[in-house]
C-alpha cells in the first residue's frame, strides 16, 4: 500500500468532508486514514486504482486536488 496526503480545494464544511469521504471510499484499493476540511489521508493499491482516478473521485464531487505529498 502507498500513502498519500491531498490538499483539497474547495471543502469549507463537514457536508464537503462528508461527500469526499463517500467518494474515496467507494474506490477500490483505497482506505481513507484521516481527512478534514481541506485535506485527506489515503492508504491505496497502486495495483487497483491511480493517483488520477483518486483525483477524479474527489472533482466528481466538486473539488480539486491541488497537491499530493507521499
């Protein structure tokens, strides 16, 4: 499993942390360690999802990942 911490733009309340987290969630591979407002932890198998299609899951709900640090 890699680990990564994005910076989310666009999450301003615990509705767009909410949405987020159902999102990531929803990928297979992904396991959601810790998020808030702004930004998110995830454990994920490379093997099974990409950086991008995490990427995608979180601007499917209206946000935009801004930057990733592993």
């Amino acid at each position: 499993m890699d680990r990564i911490t994005m910076k989310i733009d666009g999450m301003s309340c615990g509705h767009c942390v909410s949405a987020v987290d159902k999102a990531l969630k929803k990928l297979d591979g992904v396991s959601v360690e810790n998020i808030g407002i702004g930004s998110a932890t995830i454990s994920y198998d490379p093997s099974a999802v990409s950086e991008q299609r995490i990427a995608e899951a979180v601007a499917d709900e209206g946000y935009s990942v801004v930057a990733t640090t592993h």
